[in-house]
C-alpha cells in the first residue's frame, strides 16, 4: 500500500473546549466540525506538559520532559543574540546563543525523513535554533521565539529573518498551501507540520482581523465560566474580569476561527490536488487552556505552584483518513502526545528505531475502532517542574514535589476537580499505590540528569538546556507575581 501523506495541525494554547463540536455553543470552528465529522474526535486526549515548548518536544520526540530537558517555555536558545534587531531583543531579551535542545533524541520526523518522507514545517518551531532546519525537516518556515505579532510578524524563511507583511496565521496558511501544491507533483509522499501561532495572546482588538472579531461583537460568552481569581493566579497570562473578560475572550475566539478558516482552505486544497484520500489530517494543540475554568487565566503556569487540572492538561485531537479512519466517530479512551510518535510510525509504515527508550504506544487501532476496549491499564501522566500527575478514568493524583500541596480526585464523582481528597484516611492506599506507579515509570523514561524535579522551574521561561549541559548559572525565569487581590 502507498504510504499516506500526513497533514499535522497544531494551535497555540487551545482548550480541548474551544470547539463547537465539543459542546462551545459560543464559537465558530466550522472547519474542525467538518474534520471531526470525517473523522475521529477523541474526548480524552492529553499533553505531556501544560506548557508550550515541553509539550511540542514530547509530541516530537515522544518522551516527558525529564527526558528532553526542555522544562518550560523557552526565553532562550532560540536565536543567535549578535543577529537580533533592536526591536527583536525587546520580546527576546533572553537570547545568548542558539541550542538545539532535542539533538540527542529521535523525532519522528527523523524516522519518517529515513522512510522516504518529504518534512516541512509552516509556523512555530520554539524547540530551540529555530534558524537551522533539525530532525529531518527539509522546507523551514517558522518564526524567531515562541511568541509574535498578528500583525505584519518576523518570520524565518531560508535562514533568513526578516518581517512580513500581513497576518500571521494567514501567511502560515499560504505558506502549508504552496507546500501542498508543490509535494502533490511530487511522488515521494509528505510529512507536513503546520503550527499556528493561534490561539497564543496577545487578544487585543487590535490585534486580530474585525472580520472575525465582529462575530463576537454581541456574545455573552457563557460556555465558559465567569469565576473569582484562583488564589494562586499568576501574571503569566493576561486576565480580565466584567467587560475586560469579554474583550480577552472575543480576542481568544477570533483567533481560533482565523486559524479555522486556514484550515479549511487545506482541506478544501487536499480535495482539489485529488490527495485528500491518501492523507492523514490531524488537529491537535500543544497543552490546554483556562479562560476563567477553576477561576485560572492561562495554562499550567497560569498559576503558582504550577496546575494540572484538565483544562490545562487535556487537549482538542482529531484524526482524519477517508476510508481508514472511523467517520464521525468519539473515541473516550485516554491517551497522551507520547503516543503521536509510535501511532504516526506506525501508519506510515516505518519501524520505530530511536535512540531513546519510549513509553507511548500506538493508538492507531482506535482509529479504526474507536469503542475498542484497551487490554493494558489506561493511565496518562503529566510534568511541569516539579508537579507530577498520574491520571486513570476515574482517579488523578497531582504530587507537587517535595513539599506540596498535594491533590487527590474522584473523576468520576468530581468531574470539576472541586474537592481535594488527598488528605482522606479512606483513599491513603490508593494514593500510596498510584504514587509508586508514578515513581516507577518516570525513573524508567526520564533521565537523572534532566530531573525537573531538581531544576529551578518558575514558569517564567527557560533559558539554556537543563542538567549539567548547561551553560548559564541563571537558567530560569524569576518567581511569578501574585495577582493583586482586590
């Protein structure tokens, strides 16, 4: 069988709720509504970090952080500091020398790269040297950081920096669509990753188009929830309550629906080339997301100490193959990113040969079958400096290391993550069990020297590798600031 072309979607800091088709009456994504319709939506899909750049180098690589060593969103290692404009510096301020983080593991990419794939990346890389083309990526579209303007952004094309007119999740769009039109004259088969930027702040008006801005003009925006300041809300994200909100959340809704549209103008491109029925289309996001969800603005480090409730851990994945895949199917099933790596490999028809032992498994059956009953225990677990999580369908177990506090939740029971059992005499066995579990599998699959447990992770940003490669003494950001009380 021809090995199929695989088109990768993935937003910015989009909430697994940001979608009409997961229940958002508020939001227009008619284009992921038609993805899903052709395809599989999974209910209970997750990050391995609820954090940008530890989460994009687990989908890459399939590892936690522990392992990659990038433990937060990365301030530096991005750009060479002697090649940056005065403006550039001002939103890269970090920067000393470019660093290929993830240079001692294999990627996906690398293996579908050896297996006879055409790699391209359109939009944000923000793993590290983000001039220089790594793991088996032959076309390089991408921008400096991990951040950028809508508007008129600096993007990287061919090694070169330089600012472009227009917006940002459009020219990202035109940039996947010439990749399309070219590789489809092509007859190696594609591997194209296509990283919008959206739904990432800034939300102000001025920064997104009035076109889709207009058509939140007059909601009410009650499919999320309008709470007080979590007590640990952090000045990582911007926030906002009463009309402030609405502002905030018609920014965050206008962004996701630009990106809609781009990728609807792919889909629509697939059918036109006459390769829609040979291409794998999958829509994810990096982590998840809180616009107001436990009182929270903002993702893992919306707060201090950092958060794992699933509004920033669980993440929007949808999966689509004319012909193979399910049709408008919901899988409930659990799974992480870890598992992109061996599930892509294996549908591509490559064998999973990486330097790095893995721990993800392929859920490509589901695909098929998505009501399959798994034959292994379903549990997921998460990593954000020193915040572990093991997760099954019924129980989550947070442990924030070493001190605490800890959580303990009945998911089943307490779907909103409301009350905290960890101090119940009643669940002390359980508990005790799904912290060995948890132990033991990340002494397995992290690296002793890139224990985040161990690293100074703030929440603020990384600026140089991790563990002994370091080169910096300084190598994270500054404690986060409390949101004022009023």
């Amino acid at each position: 069988m021809k090995q199929p072309n695989i088109l990768f979607l993935l937003a910015d800091d989009m909430g697994h709720w940001a979608m009409k088709n997961a229940g958002n009456t508020d939001i227009h994504t008619p284009n992921l509504d038609r993805l899903a319709q052709r395809g599989v939506k999974f209910d209970n899909f997750f990050c391995a970090s609820p954090v940008c750049s530890p989460a994009r180098a687990s989908i890459l690589t399939g590892t936690m952080p522990s392992c990659h060593g990038i433990l937060d969103w990365l301030d530096g290692g991005s750009m060479d500091r002697a090649s940056l404009s005065r403006e550039s510096l001002e939103y890269m301020p970090h920067e000393t020398i470019p660093i290929q983080y993830t240079d001692h593991l294999t990627a996906y990419t690398d293996i579908l790269a050896s297996g006879g794939y055409r790699c391209a990346l359109s939009g944000k890389w923000h793993m590290g040297d983000s001039m220089t083309p790594q793991h088996g990526f032959s076309h390089w579209y991408t921008i400096g950081g991990g951040g950028v303007r809508y508007f008129n952004p600096e993007t990287i094309e061919d090694g070169v920096l330089s600012e472009k007119e227009g917006y940002i999740t459009d020219l990202i769009g035109e940039n996947a669509l010439e990749c399309l039109d070219r590789f489809s004259k092509e007859d190696a088969p594609f591997y194209l990753s296509v990283h919008f930027t959206a739904p990432h702040s800034p939300w102000e008006e001025t920064d997104h188009k009035k076109e889709y801005l207009d058509l939140y003009r007059d909601c009410d925006f009650n499919a999320t929830p309008d709470l007080p300041y979590h007590p640990w809300q952090v000045f990582t994200c911007p926030h906002g309550q009463g009309e402030r909100r609405r502002e905030l959340l018609r920014g965050y809704y206008a962004a996701i629906t630009a990106m809609d549209h781009q990728i609807g103008r792919l889909m629509d491109r697939l059918d036109e080339l006459g390769i829609a029925d040979n291409t794998i289309v999958i829509f994810t996001s990096d982590n998840g997301m809180n616009l107001g969800q436990h009182g929270i603005w903002g993702k893992g480090n919306g707060t201090f100490p950092q958060n794992m409730y699933d509004s920033s851990v669980k993440v929007p994945f949808i999966a689509s193959w004319p012909g193979h895949f399910a049709k408008g199917a919901v899988c409930s099933e659990l799974f992480s990113h870890y598992d992109i790596l061996p599930t892509l490999c294996h549908l591509a028809g490559c064998p999973v040969n990486t330097k790095q032992e893995i721990p993800g498994h392929s859920f490509a059956r589901w695909l098929e079958d998505p009501e399959l009953e798994s034959s292994r225990p379903v549990v997921v677990f998460d990593e954000y400096g020193p915040v572990r999580m093991i997760r099954d369908k019924e129980w989550k177990l947070v442990l924030r290391y070493p001190y605490g506090p800890n959580e303990f939740y009945h998911l089943t029971e307490d779907p909103d993550e409301t009350e905290n059992l960890f101090h119940d005499p009643a669940q002390e066995d359980r508990i005790v069990a799904m912290r060995r579990q948890m132990e033991e599998w990340f002494l397995r699959y992290s690296d002793p020297d890139l224990d985040a447990r161990k690293e100074g992770v703030t929440g603020t940003g990384q600026y140089c590798r991790a563990g002994s490669r370091a080169h910096l003494l300084e190598k994270y950001g500054p404690m986060p600031r409390p949101v004022k009380k009023e």
